[in-house]
C-alpha cells in the first residue's frame, strides 16, 4: 500500500492541527471569561491552592508519598500563592514569576522520575509474569500530574494578565486603551495569540500573499 499510509499522515496532521486551534480557542475563551470575573477567579484559584496543599498532604501522610518532594510541591504552590498578591496583574520579568516557571518543570521532572524509579522497582521484584505489581496505574499517574503539578500553573498563566507591551509587538497596532483613555490589561494568552496572529500577517505580508491592509 502506498496511498493509504499518506492518507494517515495527512490525517494526523489535519487532526493535530484542529486539536491546536482547539486547546487555543478554549484557552481565548477561558481569559475572557477571568477577565470578566476577577474577583470570583482570585477567590478559586486561592482556594484551589490550599484545596491542592492539602490533598498533597494527605497523600504523604496515608499513601506515604516522598516527604521531600511532597515538601518541594508544598513550597511551589506557597510560591504560586504569592503571584496572587496582584492578581490578575504580573510581570514576565518579576522573580516570583519567573521562579515559578522553573518550579513547574522542577516539579514535573522529578515527579515523573519518581513514578518511574517505583515503577522499575516493582518489576525488579516480581517473581512471575503473573504476580501484580504494586505500583500506580496510568490513569492514577495521569490524575496526580492533573491535579497537584499542573493544575495551578495552568489555571495562573489563563488567569494572569499582562502589562501593555510585555511582548514585542509586529505592525503598527497600539496598546489598546479603554474609554477613560487608560491602558487596558489583557490576558498572557491573549497577547501571546495576538502576538503570533501579528507575526503571520507579518510573514504574510513579506511574501506577498496579503495586502497591507488585511488582517487575520
């Protein structure tokens, strides 16, 4: 066969793009909607906090979780906490910022070296293929990382906005302002789609393809 494994690539990518346009679109929408209802979205994403410190402790003291990690994951999350002391407003320049970014990877590479070292451990001592290993499952792993490693970064980087011109901008469009003449805040993802959308008309534009004056 020689047609159908092309008809499967293309496929894959058609597919892997609309998943693209479709994780974008959501997250567009979920910026608006914290844009809209700051107030609300402080006071869950707070209590999603103590909600996630909480759960990570009950996990060290009944499923005798690693009490070093568990006390990094404790310490990122008091971190993150403190991003909330301007909410919704940041800096990508601020440290607290920027070390919660580092934390993020931090944790999700050790997590995932601790998974995956009781995983070999328990292979290592099975006696027989038919003895069970006493180790999470897939869809145990999967909700741990949901939940406790990247739920709180996740629903921060939706949540905070950013300062005008905290990225370069490509064209001539200004900072948008509101009725009172002043600055108007906008969403990271926001400025980061507007960002990309200005750097394709940008490319468009040099290649020929669009007019000066049209836009995505």
């Amino acid at each position: 066969m020689w047609i159908l494994p092309l008809v499967g690539y293309l496929g894959s990518i058609v597919g892997f793009c609309f998943l693209t346009l479709a994780i974008a679109s959501g997250l567009y929408y979920l910026s608006e909607l914290v844009e809209e209802h700051t107030v609300l979205a402080k006071r869950l994403l707070t209590q999603l906090i103590y909600a996630t410190i909480v759960l990570q402790t009950i996990l060290w003291l009944v499923d005798g979780f690693p009490f070093g990690l568990t006390a990094l994951s404790i310490a990122s999350h008091v971190i993150y906490l403190g991003n909330m002391r301007r909410f919704p407003f940041v800096r990508l320049t601020d440290p607290l910022f920027v070390v919660s970014c580092v934390l993020v990877l931090v944790n999700h590479y050790l997590w995932f070296r601790h998974f995956s070292a009781a995983q070999s451990r328990s292979y290592s001592r099975m006696a027989n293929i038919y003895d069970q290993p006493d180790v999470p499952s897939f869809t145990e792993i999967a909700s741990y990382f949901g939940l406790c490693v990247w739920l709180i970064p996740f629903a921060l980087f939706v949540s905070l906005s950013a300062s005008d011109n905290v990225l370069p901008t490509m064209g001539t469009e200004q900072p948008s302002n509101d009725s009172d003449g002043k600055s108007k805040r906008q969403s990271i993802v926001k400025v980061g789609v507007d960002y990309i959308l200005s750097g394709i008309g940008e490319v468009s534009r040099m290649a020929g393809w669009k007019r000066p004056e049209d836009r995505f």
